[in-house]
C-alpha cells in the first residue's frame, strides 16, 4: 500500500522475496506497534543503524476505524529519541502500522482491468460490505495471484485514510515523508521462504496475524483479538484460533501445512511451539530460525532475535 495511493503491483509480488513490490523502495523504515516505535536504516542487506523506544500501555490503539494515536505527545516523543539515535532520516521512508489498520482480502474474479482506475471502482464495489468504513474513503492496494484452481484471485489491502494519516503526520513532524505504507505483517511475509506451505503467526500486542502461505501464494489472512499478551497467553487460545485456519487450508487445498513459525512470543515461545506440534502435528520454529532468515546478514538476524522481523522483511522485500 502506497500513502494515500492505489496500486495494482501485477504478478503476485515476484514471488515472496518480492511482497508488496512498491516503488519506490526507500531504506529508512519506521514501524509504529502497540508496543515500541522501532526504526532501522538499510545499506543493502546489512543494518547501518537502529533504534526501538518503548511506549507507554494505551498509547497506540490500533483499530481500522477508531482513533490509534491516543497519546501523540508520548508518541512522538519516543519517535524523536528513536530518530535521534538513528541518525538524520529526513526524506522518504517506509512506515510499518500495526496489523489491524490494514484489513486483508483475498477475493476470486473471473477477470480484472490491468488500468488502475478501471480496477479500482470493481474492488471497491466487492469490498463495500466487508470493511467497517466507507469504501470511498480508502487507500487501496492489490495485487494478483492464481488460486489452486488456475483462477484470478486478488489480494487487496485496505485501510480508512484518516487513520492512516495519523500515523503518517507524526513522521511528517520530523520532516520524514512516509512513501509506502505497510501493515507490518505484510512486511514480514518475505521472510517465510518459498518451500512449501508455511503457517505464520505473528502476536503484537493483543493481535494474532495469522497467514498461510504457499510457495508464492496467499491463501489465508486474518487478524484476531487475543485475550491477553504473551506473558500471560494461554496456549489454547491460540490453537483455538489457528485450527479453523488449518483446517480450512487442509479442505481448500488438499494437504497438510509443512511448518509453522512464530513471532512476538517473546520468551515463551517453547511454549507455544510446543503446544502446536503436540496438538497440530506441524513442525514450529521461531520465526527467526526459519528458512527466510538462514541466508540474511548477521545484523539482521540479531534484529529478528529482537522481534523487529517487520525491519528485516522490509529489506528482504527489496531483494537486498
């Protein structure tokens, strides 16, 4: 998703190691979580500088439609002590949002326009009754792929641009001009592989993002509100979610997922990947151990291990 743009990017990503595309493709990187305000600056695949700052509980509420930013004073600040640290990031950069501000679809067509504003006025028209907002007042991006079938699908991710513009203003206060826009899921996605199918899950905050990839090809996408955070999640809250999502994949696409990956369980991870394989029967590793992460540079393993593989997929996503 571009700021305030619509982009139909063709093909599906090039492939995984090409998620979302865009162009222009700026190094500087900010993701705003629930949790931290994290910034990293790129020089190709190695980590020239980074930062995470804090942010006070209740300080980030990401919702699609409600206001996010409920305390942009200490936001702000924790996004100057991070800048700082980081070193001038004047210009352009990427802005990675929480999860739920970006709403994923995954939608059959028989056919779509290649012209962006002859796709446009279709998509919307399928999303009107999906999203909890005003279809008009979208930013929307897509993309194409082919479902198991051989048919058209589209992936399109679409956020309310008011809310989006909260986001955008607080880096424009530091003269910081966000030209692409990501949840940072969708930033993530690179690092999965390309072998096989894969389950991630990602927890930030309170949201679960569940995706189920395979190969070069989306096939589940979803956002949960969890009852709590890591440290004090259940594990059967978790399976309770991701087993429909199993099981669907298992009906739609008649096999069984290769391996799951997590991220965001912070220290308890084992046991949550423990949970998984005994009661899924699915092999699961941290996302940082995975086969996107084998090849990257040391710098930005260390920044996975950290939970910042939003930063390090956004790299990857430029073939860095």
């Amino acid at each position: 998703m571009t700021s305030a743009a619509t982009k139909d990017k063709g093909g599906l990503f090039g492939g995984l190691g090409r998620w979302l595309d865009v162009v222009p493709h700026p190094e500087p990187v900010i993701e705003i979580s629930p949790n931290q305000i994290a910034v990293a600056r790129w020089n190709g695949g190695n980590v020239e500088s980074h930062a995470s700052e804090s942010l006070e509980a209740g300080a980030v509420m990401p919702s699609p439609v409600e206001t996010n930013i409920t305390q942009p004073d200490g936001v702000r600040r924790a996004l100057q002590r991070a800048l700082a640290r980081v070193g001038d990031l004047s210009g352009h950069a990427a802005l990675l949002v929480p999860d739920p501000v970006v709403r994923v679809f995954i939608l059959p067509f028989e056919d779509l326009p290649r012209r962006s504003d002859e796709a446009l006025p279709l998509l919307r028209w399928r999303l009107k009754k999906s999203v909890p907002f005003d279809v008009e007042e979208t930013a929307v991006s897509w993309v194409r792929q082919t479902a198991r079938n051989g048919s058209l699908e589209v992936v399109a991710a679409v956020a309310r641009q008011s809310v989006i513009r909260e986001y955008e203003s607080l880096l424009e206060g530091f003269a910081v001009q966000p030209s692409v826009v990501l949840s940072s899921t969708l930033a993530s996605l690179p690092l999965v592989g390309e072998s096989g199918s894969t389950l991630l899950m990602r927890l930030s905050g309170r949201t679960l993002t569940t995706a189920i990839v395979r190969e070069t090809t989306l096939c589940l996408y979803r956002s949960t509100e969890m009852p709590a955070r890591a440290n004090e999640l259940d594990p059967k809250w978790v399976l309770e979610e991701i087993f429909p999502a199993t099981a669907y994949y298992q009906d739609v696409w008649g096999g069984a997922i290769d391996r799951a990956l997590l991220s965001g369980f912070q220290s308890r991870h084992e046991i949550f990947e423990t949970a998984i394989e005994n009661d899924l029967k699915i092999a699961t590793r941290q996302l940082s151990a995975g086969e996107g992460a084998s090849g990257l540079h040391a710098s930005a393993q260390n920044l996975m291990k950290q939970g910042l593989d939003p930063l390090v997929g956004w790299m990857t996503n430029a073939g860095a």
